[in-house]
C-alpha cells in the first residue's frame, strides 16, 4: 500500500476516518492525502468563502495530529463529491479510499441509495469506512464470504490492510422453508446443503485468491443476518471485510442488500471491496 486518500466532511464522525487512515499510513509507509469537497451548489461567492474557512480548519485540525512520519497533504475543492473523490482517488493511484461514517437520513434512506452507498460503488479502490477510534492496529477481521470474486477481493484487502490480524471467515447456510418442511441443522437437506457449501468452498480457494485456508472458514447453517450478529457476538472483530458486486442500475441495492444494510449502518469499522458487474 503506497497511497491512501481520506475524504472528510470535517464533522467528529471523519475526525476518526482521517485518524486512522493517518496511522495505517504510518504503519505501511504510504502517503496520506486529506480531501475536503465545497458543495458546487453554493453560489460561487459563497462557495470560495467556504473552500478558504474550510482549508484553514482543515489545516489546523491536521496540525494538531499526530503524523510524524507520515508524508500527508490536504487540499479543499469546489465540486460533487460524487464526481470529486474517485477522479482525485484515480489522479492520487489511491490504493485506499478511507470515509467516515453515512449521516443517517431517516426518511430518505428508505426512498433511495445514500450518498455513501454510491461513492463506494463509484470507487475502484477498496474503501474503509470508519466507526470506531483509532486507538489501535486492527487484531481480528471478519469475513461473510459467499466464495465469489468481490469476496476474493475483500479477503486480499484486509490482509494487505491489517497483515498481522487474525481473519475469520464464514458462510452462511440457508435451509429454505425450513418452517414448512420441520427440516433442522442435521438434517438431509442440512447435510447436502453442508456438501454443496464445501465443494464450492474448496473451489474458490483452489482457485487460489483469497490467502485463506479451509479451517478458518467456517460454514454456519442459518440466515446470513442471525449468523453475521452470532459471529460478531462470539469474535468481538474490530473489522468487518465484505465483497460487494454492483449490479445493473434498475436493483434496488446496487451494492447487494446485505452490504447496502452494511454501509449504512457497520457494527464495526468496515472495508469493502467491489467487483464490477
């Protein structure tokens, strides 16, 4: 990891993303650079009053860190967010994109994709978004894995990401309409869903990707919610490491559901790796 880009909107919740982006730069000797975006909506007096106000706080919290030894600059732009952080992602070859947390609209979260959701999906780089403080190096990672590329790529993240932590990944097993049939965890159904899970396991790290070995993925019957909060409860990870595939514009999550439901609302600090589709 040579180059690391933090968008910050200047509020507590991107204090802590441009935090820890600063120390995982220290720790892989990258560069560090902090992007600030000038709503290009704001009457053009107002917004280069803005852009000047904002690079003097921006500037001013930076100085107040610490970044000894990191090589870390800032800049502050008038523009679309949407438009602004993968063009500046691709002209700094970013290899992280590190974001704070989405600011929870209530009403129109349910209507539609939330900013967050689509300068993820816009991102080719892998993107960290930050929950928690950065008092620490990431100790253990969590990995849904449904054994497709996205996930390959997610898995390849974190352990570029965090090389000394523990990753611990699963999949979740769905028995269908286990309410109708009485079929239980144990039983044929269970059992042949198990085998199937296994070879497709087997596969996917033959196919040599995601660095991981079988034991350490485990293989849980249940719904992939109960399963994620039963995993979290059990491992305590401070990092949750997903694969999501975007997909064509008329789906309702362009991400996929569950990384959608993810990104709005991590339990934990959270990197995603997308695969194009």
């Amino acid at each position: 990891m040579q180059s690391i880009l933090v968008a910050s909107d200047l509020s507590e919740r991107s204090d802590r993303a441009v935090r820890r982006a600063i120390r995982l730069a220290r720790d892989h000797g990258a560069t560090c650079h902090v992007l600030h975006v000038i709503d290009h909506d704001l009457p053009g007096e107002l917004a280069v009053r803005w852009r000047e106000d904002a690079g003097t706080q921006l500037a001013r919290f930076l100085s107040a860190l610490d970044s000894d030894g990191v090589a870390l600059s800032h800049e502050v732009c008038i523009g679309d967010p949407l438009q602004a952080i993968p063009e500046t992602a691709v002209e700094r070859g970013a290899d992280l994109v590190v974001l704070g947390l989405h600011r929870p609209r209530a009403f129109l979260d349910r209507l539609r994709e939330t900013t967050m959701e689509r300068v993820v999906r816009l991102l080719r780089a892998p993107v960290l978004l930050v929950r928690n403080p950065a008092g620490h190096d990431y100790e253990t990672v969590l990995a849904p894995v449904s054994f497709s590329p996205a996930c390959t790529a997610a898995c390849r993240a974190a352990r570029a990401l965090a090389p000394s932590a523990e990753i611990h990944a699963f999949h979740a097993i769905h028995l269908p309409y286990a309410g109708l049939t009485g079929e239980k965890p144990g039983g044929p159904m269970s059992r042949a869903l198990i085998a199937e899970a296994e070879a497709a396991r087997d596969a996917w790290l033959h196919q040599g990707g995601p660095g991981l070995a079988a034991d350490r993925i485990a293989l849980v019957t249940g719904g992939l919610h109960q399963v994620m909060a039963d995993q979290m409860a059990s491992l305590r990870p401070d990092l949750v490491a997903i694969g999501a595939n975007t997909r064509f514009s008329l789906a309702p999550h362009l991400l996929g559901s569950f990384a959608a439901e993810l990104v709005r609302d991590p339990p934990t600090d959270l990197l995603i790796a997308c695969r194009k589709t």
